[in-house]
C-alpha cells in the first residue's frame, strides 16, 4: 500500500514536472517569436531611414540645368552620414557679415533656392544672367565650383582696370563708347559669392563693381557661398 502510495506521488510529481516544463517551453518560443517581429520592425525602421532620400524642396530632389550645353543635375548628397570637406570645418576665420553689408546700396542678399533659379538661368539668354566665383584660384583646386559659374578673382578685378574692363564687357554685357563711359543697359543680373558669410572676397568684388557704376539691383549676394553650399551636399564641379 505504501509502495502504491509512493508511486502515485511520484508519477504526480512528474506529470507537474512536464506541465511546467511545457509551459515554460511555450512561453519562451512566444517570447522568442516576439522579439523577432519586433527585431524585423526595427531592422525595416533602420532600412526605410537608410534609405530615405535627401531634398532640396518638397518633393524635389534634383533639378536638371544645362551648362555648355550639357546637362548637370543639381542634387543633395543622398549619403546621410556624408561630412562637409575638411576645409570648411574650422570655425575661427573671417569676420561674420551682416545680411546686407552694402548699404544703401539695395544689393540683395540670397540663399540656396535662389541661387539654384540663378544657376538655371546662366544658360537662357532671355535671362541675361551670370554666375560669379569671386575666390581666389587656390579655393577653386580645394573645393570646386557651383555649375555655370565664371571665375572672377576679387583682387585682380579691383587692381587690373584692364582686366575689369575686360570681364565687364565679354562676360557681364558692359557696352563702353569711345570715350570709355560705361552703359549698363545691357548688363547681366550677378549673383556672386566666395567662401561662406566669414569670407570678404564676393564683397570685396562687388564693391568694385559698384564702384564701377554696376547697378546694385542687377547684383546678388550669395552670403552662404560655397562653405553653406558644400554642407547642404549640393552639387560642384571640378576641385
């Protein structure tokens, strides 16, 4: 009877022991199951952000102009994890410039948007418009150049007249007469920049050309320049 006894215990004790051993088994093939739904959600969040694209507008996210007769797309770097060149991570250069350093000269100040609608233009003869790097040649070799844009070094223009002169009349549609007065009838609309707000060169170069006689509301300042351009990814040329 003890014997019996015994073994009914024993055989309870084991049916106990594989219910909770089942049980536990299912619990952990739910949790498991679970966390791999919410490893494959997280793994479709990172995916769907790697591949988010990068826009210059709302829904934009390139715009095609022609340069030369060729056609450059103009577009953000698609690569989110893409840093600006090293030559325009330092902090401590220049002077800042306010938004509207030619007063009471009405110049006007633009940004990117602006910038991109000058570039576009270059090309349109009903435009009559110029894109202007003001930089040195050194800063052209180390980052580029914005698409359909025309080298004037600031310096040269201010110091050479003959090479202003030459600039304003085969580049900018600056008629001279015989006697050297300037007619800016005909003029192109400028939008010129350099480095960035820090930088002198493009205010230098245009107030030189306001010297000259150039009309303020045919001149643009792109105050940004190439250090706000290059940290938004847009494309350059050459460099």
């Amino acid at each position: 009877m003890k014997t019996l006894s015994a073994l009914f215990i024993l055989l309870s004790l084991s049916a106990s022991s594989y219910s909770y051993a089942e049980e536990k088994s299912e619990v952990s093939l739910k949790t498991a199951a679970e966390n791999s739904v919410s490893d494959g959600n997280v793994v479709k969040k990172r995916n769907k952000k790697m591949k988010k694209s990068v826009y210059i507008k709302p829904n934009i996210l390139q715009i095609k102009v022609i340069i030369n007769g060729e056609e450059v797309v103009i577009q953000r770097n698609q690569d989110r994890k893409a840093l600006v060149t090293k030559f325009y991570q330092k902090t401590g250069r220049g002077i800042i410039k306010p938004m509207h350093p030619f007063k009471p000269h009405a110049v006007e100040t633009i940004a990117e948007h602006e910038m991109i609608d000058y570039i576009s233009r270059v090309s349109l003869p009903e435009w009559n418009t110029a894109v202007v790097d003001a930089r040195k040649s050194v800063w052209l070799t180390l980052t580029g150049i914005l698409p359909g844009a025309t080298h004037v070094p600031f310096h040269k223009f201010n110091k050479d007249k003959n090479y202003a002169r030459e600039v304003m009349e085969e580049e900018f549609g600056v008629i001279y007469d015989a006697n050297g007065i300037r007619d800016f009838s005909s003029a192109k609309t400028l939008a010129i920049y350099c480095n960035g707000n820090w930088c002198r060169m493009s205010p230098e170069l245009i107030w030189g050309l306001l010297n000259y006689g150039y009309p303020a509301e045919k001149i643009k300042y792109y105050r940004g320049g190439m250090q706000a351009w290059q940290l938004l990814g847009l494309t350059t040329v050459g460099g």
